[in-house]
C-alpha cells in the first residue's frame, strides 16, 4: 500500500501534464545487470515523452553503448567505480550534470547513497524517487512495488503519473537489424569451426558467474556431458569471459568481445544462451536471445530473466547433472523427448 505522500502524488498527478523534455536517470551501479534493468525505464520514457532528451549516469563503464540504440539519450555520465581513488573524474561527471537544469531526475534505487547524493545536488523541477530518499518532490512507497529490478523503475515513475498497469517491456539494446544481421553472420562463422556442425541451430554456453554463483570447471564438465546428449542435433559454441580465457576446456568453437554491443550482436544470432546467473545472461535477452538458465543462491522473482524465451532451473554445486536435465526440461525445442 502507498504512503499518504504517495496517494497525494497519484491522486494529483503533477508530472502528467508537466512538460517534460530534459530526463536525468540516476542508477549508479557499476555492474552490467543493473544497467541493462534500465532499458524498460527508458522504453517507457521514449513512450511517454517521444519529444525529451535524456541523461544517464552511472558507474558502469560500457554504459554508452548499452544505450546507444536508444534516439532519447543525449549523454551518458560515467562516473568512477570508486570515486575517492579517481576524485578528478567523479568531478567531471557531477558538474556535467549540474550544468543542465532537468524537468524531471529519476533515483532508481532504493538503497543507493551515492544516487541520494547525486538527487540532492541535481537541478530539477521534479525529483522523483522512493519514500525516504530526501530531497523528493514526488515520492512513492516501494511497499507494494514489483519484485523484479528491471520492473521497480518502471512502477515509479508510473506511480508517479498515476499509472496503476502492469505490463512491463522486455529488456533491450534496441539493436538495429544491420546489428542483427552482423551477429548471424558470425555465428554462422564462429560455428563453421565445430568438428560436427548441425543446421538445427547454434547453442551458444556461458560458463562464468561471479562469487557464489560460480560453479568449478568439474561441475561445467559433467554438466556439458549430459547437456552435449540433448543437444545433439545443435552446434554448441562457448561464449568467453571478460578476462579471455575458455572455462570448458577450449572443448568447442568459441567467441570473444570486450566490446557490449559486439558480444550482443554475437548473442542475437544465437538459437538459444546456456549459462548461470549472470549479466551475460540479461544481455543475452536484451540482444532478443532465448536463455536457459540455472539459479543457484540468488532470487529468480527479483535477478531472474523473464519474458518470452526465459528459461529458468534450480541447480547447486553437488548436482551438476540434475541440474543440467531439469533446465532442458525447461527447453521444449531441446528437450530429452525431443532430442
């Protein structure tokens, strides 16, 4: 239930009727999941206020071309991941930003105090963020808000405007067909180098996670075994990590690309992404990709992929080959009936 302050935003409405033409969005995480969990927002921005201009800024470096697909952003504002080591740069992008007098400044995140800062000294109209934050013009309870992140920023600024849907847009690089086509193109490249390919499709797998949801290379191996069963009629492709290096064992054909929007393009070609939970894997599904994927520690209702094409099982460290049937259980076109 929303708070009295947030019943008077909805009844009230203020920025409905706003003109609204310069947008700051406010998301300073330094991971690419939680700026890919921004591209709703912006799709329901570009849908409200065709017309506006906006500005992101953030802490994940690759941020510009995540959003580069997108006509409404002007600048993206990159700002340090540790800002006491690099204080010149998070300067930069603090006065870039106050240099502009914003119509509305949207603080995404609830917990964020770098983004309470950066609300607080932005030069705004209207600040809308969640109950609490400070600095608010326009605040709204995060009581009764959607569980999933990519799905929270949305709820707020419709709280806001007093928009009570719940249909929410996919994740999405906006990628353009010429982008598209490129990625079929080397996939059908990358591919060409497997020792059996197939015509049914191209699997690509993505072994890497980050701390606790990292399984071992054991694991990926018996994994792949009973995977590489169900999977036969497909060629299966590795998709490597950032850091350049095969965690299958350099068994399979393989792409790599320090570059988002590359590697996203490459995704989009794919018939379909196996990997844990892991930004690859909303990437995958903002390039359009099907995704199977297994969960292990973290929360599928608030980090899962979703949307049609998202495939979700439940797996752990000791199960390797369970958790590789009940995904492709999960997957009609792959699965052990079908295979």
């Amino acid at each position: 239930m929303l708070s009295v302050h947030a019943r008077r935003v909805e009844a009230n409405a203020p920025l409905a009727n706003a003109s609204i033409f310069r947008v700051l969005v406010v998301r300073t995480s330094h991971s690419l999941g939680n700026t890919l969990f921004m591209t709703p927002l912006l799709q329901e921005i570009e849908t409200r206020w065709p017309g506006a201009e906006v500005d992101v800024i953030t802490r994940f470096a690759s941020a510009p071309q995540v959003f580069a697909g997108y006509q409404s952003v002007r600048s993206v504002l990159v700002m340090p991941k540790q800002g006491l080591r690099h204080p010149l740069r998070w300067l930069r992008a603090f006065r870039q930003m106050r240099r502009t007098h914003y119509d509305l400044v949207i603080d995404t995140d609830l917990r964020s105090r770098t983004g309470r800062l950066l609300l607080r000294f932005a030069r705004a109209r209207h600040k809308l963020g969640f109950s609490g934050r400070g600095a608010l013009t326009v605040a709204v309870d995060p009581a009764g808000a959607p569980k999933h992140a990519a799905h929270f920023p949305v709820y707020l600024l419709r709280q806001a405007l007093g928009d009570t849907s719940h249909n929410y847009s996919l994740l999405s690089l906006q990628l353009t067909a010429s982008e598209s086509a490129q990625g079929h193109g080397r996939v059908k490249q990358v591919a060409a180098g497997a020792t059996t390919p197939t015509s049914r499709g191209v699997v690509g797998v993505f072994a890497n996670a980050t701390g606790p949801k990292a399984m071992s290379a054991q694991w990926w191996k018996q994994f792949m075994r009973v995977a590489e069963q169900h999977l036969a009629n497909y060629t299966i492709v590795e998709v490597i990590p950032a850091f350049g290096r095969s965690m299958l064992g350099d068994r399979y054909p393989a792409y790599y690309s320090s570059d988002i929007r590359a590697l996203s393009k490459f995704l989009s070609g794919l018939s379909m992404l196996i990997c844990l939970d892991c930004g690859i894997m909303h990437l995958a599904r903002a390039s359009g990709t099907p995704v199977g994927a297994v969960f292990t520690t973290t929360d599928v209702e608030i980090w899962g992929p979703y949307g049609p094409g998202a495939s979700v099982a439940h797996g752990d460290a000791e199960h390797p080959g369970e958790a590789a049937l009940a995904l492709l259980d999960t997957l009609p076109q792959v699965s052990p009936a079908a295979a």
